[in-house]
C-alpha cells in the first residue's frame, strides 16, 4: 500500500467536513490536518476556520456526554487555551483562599 499524496488527504479533509458532527469525525480531521502540515512543511497548524466552526456548533453535543452544568455550558465552544488560563488563575486563587479544597481538587486530578 502507497503513502497517501496530498491530493487524497485534501479530498478527505473536504468530504469529512461535509459530514455530520461527531467526536470521531473531529479526530479524523486533526489526524488529517496534522498528515496534510507536515507534507506541506508547516511547523503550526493554520486555523481552519470551517472547521471551528462547526466544532464550536457541535461543541453543544459533546456537552452531554459530561453534564450541562452552567460552567459546562459556558466553556462549550470556547477555545481551550483560554478556559484553561482562566481555571489556571482560579486554581491560583483557591490555593490562598482555600487551600483545603486546592489539595483535594489536585488529589482527584492526580488520580485521573
């Protein structure tokens, strides 16, 4: 079996866009972006911004899979780095405040 040439990672890339949203749809489209930079010698991803938006829309569907607390349906769509930098600070902020419960959200995160 060939290697896939940039042509056939293109073409999928467009047909899995078209699709429907899912988790395994997204995973087959970051395998495939990452195929498609690295033949083309890029050092970062380049937004893809159909592609995040229609991850953003799905970001709603995923969100059952975890609860539909009011955090939940806030971050839903938001890009992670952000909501990360922002938990960062709270964490931060609850070490001081209280470091009773800084110790036992660590304690559950080391376990994960």
């Amino acid at each position: 079996m060939s290697a896939p040439n940039l042509k056939e990672i293109e073409w999928a890339i467009q047909e899995l866009e078209q699709e429907e949203s899912s988790e395994k749809r997204y995973t087959l489209l970051a395998a495939l972006y990452t195929c498609r930079n690295e033949m083309l010698g890029l050092s970062a991803a380049q937004p893809q911004t159909a592609a995040y938006a229609e991850a953003a829309a799905g970001a709603e569907d995923a969100l059952g899979q975890y609860g539909d607390s009011d955090f939940l349906r806030t971050v839903a769509g938001r890009p992670p780095s952000k909501a990360w930098m922002v938990m960062d600070e709270l964490m931060d902020t609850l070490r001081v405040v209280n470091p009773r419960a800084y110790d036992g959200v660590m304690r559950k995160l080391r376990k994960i």
